[in-house]
C-alpha cells in the first residue's frame, strides 16, 4: 500500500437513518455539522437516508408503488391522445 494516503483522524461518530430513527456509532473520518447525543455522550452527527434497519433487502419488507395511480395519471394526460390514433 502507499504510504500517508489513508486519513488518520477516525473518532466516533453516530449515523442516523432518516427513515426509521435508528442511530448507531462507529469510527469514521466523515465531515459533520451536527451532535447529538446518545446514552450520556455527545457524538457528530451524520444522517444516512437508508441504512441496513430500512433496507428492504435486509429488512425483507418491499415498499409498495402505487403504479395503479400512475396509469390513471397517465390515461387521463394521454387517454384522448390514444383514442385518436387507433381509429
């Protein structure tokens, strides 16, 4: 590996998921504005918009789409528009 490369100012650090509330507190050398506080100490703060707690890969649960809506929303834009070309 290359020598002085590799950043060595890591601390602790708490990441937050956004969707779900979870925090948790690792090493990282990341940029943060915020703090927050957890179990008594205060930490940076990092807000993730999804992590492994929301994933639906690791959580198992799928997010239903409302494609139904979108077809509506598409017919009625575009409904006239397609009449007009199978006749």
């Amino acid at each position: 590996m290359k020598k002085g490369i590799h950043p060595t100012d890591y601390r602790l650090v708490a990441f937050k998921d956004m969707s779900n509330g979870d925090t948790f507190i690792t090493r990282s050398t990341v940029e943060t504005k915020e703090t927050v506080e957890v179990e008594g100490t205060e930490y940076p703060l990092y807000k993730l918009e999804i992590s492994n707690t929301s994933h639906p890969f690791y959580t198992g649960k799928v997010k239903l789409v409302d494609s139904a809506g979108r077809v509506d929303k598409f017919m009625s834009r575009y409904g006239k528009h397609m009449e007009k070309k199978k006749k």
